[in-house]
C-alpha cells in the first residue's frame, strides 16, 4: 500500500468523528496500541527535534523498506507517533525519500493539535526522511 493511500485511510478514519474532542480521545487510543519501546532506545541520537515532549523513532531496514518504531512520553503524541508510524512504515527507500506533503494538513490534525504538537509531526517526518537518506 502507499504512502499516499495510508494517509487517505488514516484520513477516513479521523473523519469519522464529527466532533474535535471525540477525534482527540480516538488519537489518545491510537497511542495504547504502540509496541514496546526499549528504554535502551531512549537515548539522545533517537530523539525527534521540534517536538515540545518526549519522542523517540528508530529504524530498522528490511530488504529494501524501512521500518520505524517509535513512543513518546505523552499520552496524545503516543497517538501521533502511531499514526506516522502506519503511514510511513513499510515504505521503500526510494518512496520516503520522495515524501513532500503536509501530513498536519492532509489529516486535518490543525484543528485537533497545537501547533507545537504540529512542529513535532513534522519533526518526526523529517527524521524519518534523514533515516531515509542515510540508505
């Protein structure tokens, strides 16, 4: 599946909810179906710049696709590291590398975040593409 379509899945399921409260208690949720993450990966070199708490991203490289496991230490950006996490996980090299669109905007996050929540999506969106360039 692409990038593209995981968005517009994400997308539909975030439009669902017709109030912003009831979209913030769904990404709240999001976040309690995160894997564990290793304390050991809680170290300075995986922390996400931009973010205002705590986020950690990792990635791992399968074939030609990267995988990318993440957690953050408040409950509402666990939802947002769940979301990129299912957007952009899974992805070849060649598709993150190319990734230029506005994840806050196509979801209509505005409405929902903060903006220093929003800096933190797009924090995470560019380490994922560092990890990216690193291949």
């Amino acid at each position: 599946m692409s990038i593209k379509q995981r968005v517009e899945d994400i997308k539909d399921d975030l439009e669902f909810f017709d109030e912003e409260l009831a979209k913030y208690e769904y990404i709240i949720d999001l976040g309690k179906k995160l894997p564990p993450f290793d304390e050991e990966n809680q170290v300075p070199e995986n922390i996400v710049h931009g973010c205002t708490s705590q986020v950690w991203l990792i990635c791992e490289k399968k074939d030609d696709r990267l995988f990318f496991y993440g957690t953050s230490d408040a409950i509402i950006v666990k939802g947002l590291v769940y979301i990129i996490l299912q957007i952009f996980s899974d992805s070849t090299i060649e598709e993150l590398k190319e990734i230029d669109m506005d994840i806050v905007k196509e979801l209509n996050l505005s409405e929902v975040i903060t903006p220093n929540r929003q800096s933190g999506v797009i924090g995470m969106i560019k380490k994922i593409k560092e990890y990216a360039l690193k291949y």
